[in-house]
C-alpha cells in the first residue's frame, strides 16, 4: 500500500469515530411511597403527607451534610425552607435512633404515622458540606 491510500482510509477511520453518540443515561430511580390501604385520603391528609415526605427528605439531606441526625424537629425546621411546618398542628416528632436511624412521627388527623428514615447517599461533596456550615444555611425544598 502506497501512502497516498493510506491517508483516505486513515481520515475515514477517524471520521467514523467521531460521530459516535454518547452512552445513555441511567434512568431515574423511581421514587415511590407504598400504600397500606386503598381507602381514599382526605384533603387535609393529603397535605400532612405530602409534607411529612418533603420532612423525611429533608432528614435524610441533614444526615448527609451534617453527618447526624436532626435532634428533633426544631432542628430540622431551623435548617428547611419549604416545608409546611403549621400543617402538622404540633403532631409531628423526629427522633434519632440508637442504629443510625431516625423515626419521624406525624399524626394525619386519623392516624399516627412512623416511619424508620435510614442514611441515603445523596453524593454530598465536601464543598457541599463545607456551604452547609455558614451561618443560615437552608436545605431548600
């Protein structure tokens, strides 16, 4: 092979190679909340559990950025912005537990509701945490 065919069918090698596409993104974990009961809810406890989850995220962030969990719910209210605190009427508690867990408790107006929050990897960077040390940091939801 003379040189001057070996540059075409290298610039066609090259050419071929460019145009491959990016690999997919994984898909999104889907997120979902089990249901124990097919009864409808009312609007109120519809509310208080739209909130309790936006709560049970927001302790689980806590636990990634600050390494703990919220002592209790003052905690976790002085550090959140974006959850509806008054829909719970003084009837919601989180707890840290002795397993590196946390309970979180709402009342639903008919119902006590707990559940036992584990440590989820968020992929928290240390500059993520170090932000989160300033004075009136905000997990924002």
């Amino acid at each position: 092979m003379t040189p001057r065919f070996l540059v075409p069918m290298i610039s066609v090698l090259l050419i071929a190679g460019c145009g491959t596409p990016p690999p997919p993104k994984p898909a999104p974990a889907p997120v979902s909340v089990v249901r124990y009961t097919d009864r409808p809810l009312s609007e109120y406890q519809t509310k208080v559990m739209n909130e309790a989850t936006k709560l049970s995220f927001a302790c689980r962030m806590f636990r990634s950025l600050y390494g703990r969990w919220p002592n209790d719910l003052a905690e976790i209210q002085a550090k959140t912005e974006g959850i509806d605190f008054a829909v719970f009427a003084g009837l919601a508690s989180v707890t840290p537990l002795s397993d590196d867990a946390e309970r979180i408790e709402i009342f639903d107006g008919t119902n006590t509701r707990a559940i036992k929050a584990v440590p989820v990897d968020f992929a928290v960077t240390p500059e993520m945490r170090e932000a989160a040390k300033a004075p009136g940091y905000k997990i924002k939801l």
